[in-house]
C-alpha cells in the first residue's frame, strides 16, 4: 500500500492558474492536486470580475422606462405619465447599484455555497474543510466563467435588453428555454432555462471535486450536488411564479 507522502509525490503540483484551465480539461487530476493544496483565491476573482464586467456590459443597454412600465402593469397599479418618469429618473440614478453589488455579492455566494457543501458532506462522515470546500466550489464554477465570457459579445452585440433577458441570463442559446414558444409562461421559461449546457457542465465537476477532495463515494457526491442544484431552481421557479 502506497504511504501518504508517496501518494502525494505522484500528484503533480497544479498552480492556482493552472487549475483555473485544468478543472475544464482534466477534472479528476486537477481536484487531486487541489485536495493536497487547495487554494481559491485566483478563480473566485475571475468569478468576480467576469460577472462585474458582464454587468458594466449589460447595465446601460437596459431601457429602464419599459423596464418600470412592465414592473407597474404586473403589480396591477395605475400612474401618471409624470409619477412614470419620476419612477424612471430614479431607477436609472440607482441602476448601477446592481453593478457594484457583483463586488460584495458574487463572493458571499461562493461562500454560502462552500458553507452548505461543506455541512451537509461533514454530516455525510467527510473531513473535508472549509478551504477544501471552496477550493472546489469556485473550481467547479468555472464554466459558468465560460459562459459568462462569451456571453459578453452577444450583449455588446445588442442595442437594448429586456429586464426578462437581464433576469433569466439567457444571452446564450445553452439552454432548452431558448427553444421555448413565445406564449411559453414565466415559470416555464424558469424552469427550461435550468436546463443548461453550462449548469450540467458545472453538476459533473462539483460532483467530481467533492468526490476526489471530501473522499465520499460518486453517488453520494452526485446526489448531494443534484439535490442542491434542484432546489436553487425550486427557487428561481418560485419567484417567476410570483
């Protein structure tokens, strides 16, 4: 039987940019690498500033005046042309809140979603840690850091964007709700636009990275991540339906 050091000398070292590519080309080596030295910070900045400038894109391409019709007609509420364009004056003085947000809320994400992984597979008998954990949860985003990257010339592309398009992230045609008919309804759409490329893409090397570093077995990695995967589109389905 191998000894942990000889185990350790057989893993090559993986730097923290090589990793970022890695976990695309070749997932089970590069999880092994970051189970004997995890680090996270190089890939949860890209998460970062690859959202933060999806949304610099996105953000002045939004027509706010329709934006605060459709949100006024859906809460059934009636107003003046001019309490419209107060709505609207004030909607656009705040509308890059959402942009600097990415900088606070994009890593609290990854946190909580590290903090979850890391509970539920502790209370599965793992000893995986915290680092360990969100070693492998910015990792295994890394093709929504794909998509977001190619989502960025089909928005530059684009004049205007509906609040819907801005809300549901479909600038790609990854998913079954691009495929979607036009009377197709809200919760629908939500529930279609979970169905993505990218989304099983991300499903595969979760599973595949808290498999190899939180040592648990492949179908108790896969379950874990599918559970919590359908209930964040329990969640976005919820909210189209309110």
């Amino acid at each position: 039987m191998n000894s942990p050091e000889q185990v350790e000398s057989a893993t090559p070292e993986v730097s923290a940019v090589q990793s970022i590519w890695g976990v695309l080309l070749a997932p089970e080596k590069t999880f092994r690498a970051l189970a004997l030295r995890p680090h996270w910070l190089p890939a949860l900045l890209l998460l970062v500033a690859a959202a933060l400038a999806l949304s610099v894109i996105v953000t002045p391409r939004l027509d706010m005046k329709q934006v605060m019709r459709d949100a006024i007609e859906d809460s059934g509420q009636e107003i003046s042309a001019a309490q419209l364009e107060q709505q609207v004056e004030i909607a656009e003085k705040f509308k890059w809140v959402g942009t600097a947000s990415q900088l606070v809320l994009q890593p609290a994400v990854y946190m909580l979603m590290a903090a979850i992984f890391l509970v539920v597979f502790r209370l599965m008998g793992s000893d995986i840690d915290f680092r360990h954990s969100l070693s492998v949860a910015v990792h295994g985003m890394m093709p929504f850091l794909l998509a977001t990257l190619l989502s960025i010339p089909v928005v530059m592309s684009r004049a205007e964007l509906s609040m819907e398009e801005v809300q549901s992230g479909g600038f790609l045609h990854s998913n079954l709700a691009s495929f979607a008919p036009e009377s197709a309804g809200k919760v629908l759409v939500a529930l279609l636009g979970s169905i993505d490329l990218f989304s099983i893409w991300t499903i595969a090397l979760l599973a595949i990275g808290y498999r190899v570093v939180g040592k648990v077995s492949k179908a108790a990695a896969l379950g874990v991540v599918i559970a919590l995967w359908a209930v964040v589109v329990a969640g976005k389905v919820g909210l189209a339906a309110l």
